[in-house]
C-alpha cells in the first residue's frame, strides 16, 4: 500500500486580493524589481497548477492523496480533473497558509516559498514521506513510488556540490552588485553552513521528496531554526533550504541514496529574447530524451504567446488532457 502524498504550492499572483496583500508589506525597497525577492513572475499563475496535477495522476496514480497549499486562494481543480480523469481515486485537498502556521499566525501572510517549504510537515494527516512540488514541475513520464522511497531510504536526483566552491561563486555573482542575487544553491549553501557540512546535494527544478518525522525531530530539537526561517515575508538571504538539512543529515546516516540528474529533466525557462526558437528547441530535446522523468516550465508568464500555445499543445499532447 502506498503511503507517498504529493503537496503542491500554489499562487495566483494576478488575484487582485493578493496583490492589495502584498503591498501592504513591501518596504520600499525595490522588491518588485527583484524576481528573486518579491518581481510578479514569481507569483504569476499561467495554468501550470493543472499540468502538475495532471501529471500526477497520469502518471504516479499509486499517489495516496495530493495537497494544494495556498493563501485563501482557489485553483478550481475539480471540474478539470472530472473531466480528464473521471475515474481518479486521489483525493485533492486545499491546505491554507493558516493551517501550516498554526501557532506562528504572527509571520503571516507569507509570500516567502523558503518559508513555506519550511512548513510542509505540518499539514495535519500528511503522510511520512512525500513529494514537494512546486506548481511549475510536473512529471514527465511513469514514476513509481521507489524512484523516492524505498523503507527508510530516501533517494533523491542531484550532484554533490563543494560548498567552497558555492560560497567562491557567491563572492564573484556578489562583487560589485548592489542587488546580492539570491539564486538556487544560495539556501542550499546556508544549509550547509548550518550542519557545518563541506558539501550539499544541487538539485534540479523537480519533484523533492521529503520525511515528516524528520522535521518533526529536527525543529523540535532546534526550533530557534525553524523561527529563523519563517520570520521573514520575503525571500531573504540568510534563509535556508529545508530540503537541503534533510539530505545532508540523511546522508551522514547512510539513509540517502544519490542518483545523477544527468537527462532527468528539463527545464524551460522561456523569455522574449529567445522567443523564436528556444520553445521549439526545448521540447524537440524534451521529446528525444528517453530518459527524462521531470520537467519545470518557469517563467511561462513572460514569454510570447506563440511560445506559450506551442508549450501548451505539446503538454497537453503528452499528459493526454483538455483544458476547459
């Protein structure tokens, strides 16, 4: 019997709502020029929800139920999945912020993913292990439950990074910018520093497996941490990567199992500058690779809508659905 759930993060950063929110807690500071602080395409919903979902259950239907987790928003899944799945036995559930928060309602409303990636753990009834998602990843062919789990081994797709070398190209991306870029392996290394670990685990855009009672243990022996990562609205540079303490802990047990993400995934990220051939060419490559298991469409939001109608035929194509 399975016993893997998926959690999906969602937001509609175009909800009016949303957006009056947000402002009320932006400092001034130019945080909406920064994509990765506060900028619209980090909020910006173009229908990826439903790509997610679907591949979910096109192709992990052993999954025992999927949760959306979301700030008093609603993605409307049911009617799309009724129509393409009229035999799906998951159930969906929508889990809000306050749930996750419960008792740390104060660092609330968050519009911080560190934050809350942080929280997964909390969602009542989750099951011990489970697949993050962030709503622009999707599946992108069968997946059984052991590509992840497998007793107490977790497996994850990364490559094992020297955190000297991180915090070398950290200097160099930093030196003489007024705006530090916080990117991808910015949390993973504060992670590391956190463990007093030489190394992390660099993974890609993909589904992250993760352990409840893992967290469970780990933030009530240093629950300063886990205050620490939350407290902040925004995404903030000294925050850390919670998958990234899993993985690290897990390993030095001899309970992680690292693979190679070499041709696991492919990742779009689409712009108006690479507008004429860049959709075509990813998914011509997406297409040729026998190996692939995930994709991540980032940034759909910002690039033509030619690219975005070629996308969306190829991805409908592949999972099989309709989008009403």
């Amino acid at each position: 019997m399975c016993m893997t759930d998926v959690v999906i993060a969602w937001v509609d950063g175009d909800d009016p709502a949303h957006k009056r929110k947000k402002a009320q807690y932006l400092t001034g500071k130019n945080e909406t020029k920064f994509d990765d602080v506060a900028g619209a395409m980090r909020y910006r919903s173009t229908g990826e929800i439903y790509y997610c979902v679907a591949s979910v259950l096109r192709y992990a239907p052993w999954v025992r139920k999927i949760y959306i987790v979301t700030d008093s928003q609603d993605p409307h899944v049911d009617e799309f999945v009724a129509h393409n799945f009229p035999d799906n036995t998951i159930p969906i559930e929508l889990v809000d912020h306050k749930v996750l928060f419960r008792g740390y309602e104060q660092y609330l409303p968050t519009f911080n993913s560190l934050a809350i990636s942080t929280m997964l753990w909390r969602i009542p009834g989750i099951s011990d292990s489970f697949l993050y998602f962030n709503d622009d990843v999707f599946l992108a062919s069968p997946a059984t439950e052991d590509m992840w789990f497998e007793g107490d081994k977790t497996r994850i797709y990364a490559d094992r990074f020297p955190a000297l070398w991180a915090r070398l190209l950290r200097w160099g991306k930093h030196l003489g910018k007024k705006h530090k870029v916080f990117g991808h392996k910015d949390p993973m290394l504060n992670s590391a520093d956190i463990l007093h670990s030489s190394y992390f685990f660099l993974f890609p855009h993909a589904p992250v497996p993760m352990r409840r009672t893992w967290y469970e243990r780990f933030y009530a022996e240093h629950p300063d941490l886990l205050d620490r990562n939350i407290r902040h609205r925004f995404r903030e540079p000294s925050q850390f990567s919670a998958p990234t303490l899993f993985y690290v802990s897990a390993h030095r047990t001899g309970q992680l199992e690292v693979r190679s993400p070499k041709g696991t995934t492919c990742f779009f990220k689409p712009s108006m500058e690479k507008r004429e051939t860049y959709m075509e060419r990813k998914i011509a490559e997406a297409e040729a690779n026998k190996y692939l298991k995930f994709g991540c469409i980032n940034s759909l939001g910002e690039t033509t809508e030619e690219a975005q109608q070629m996308f969306k035929e190829w991805i409908t194509k592949k999972l099989d659905i309709q989008l009403l």
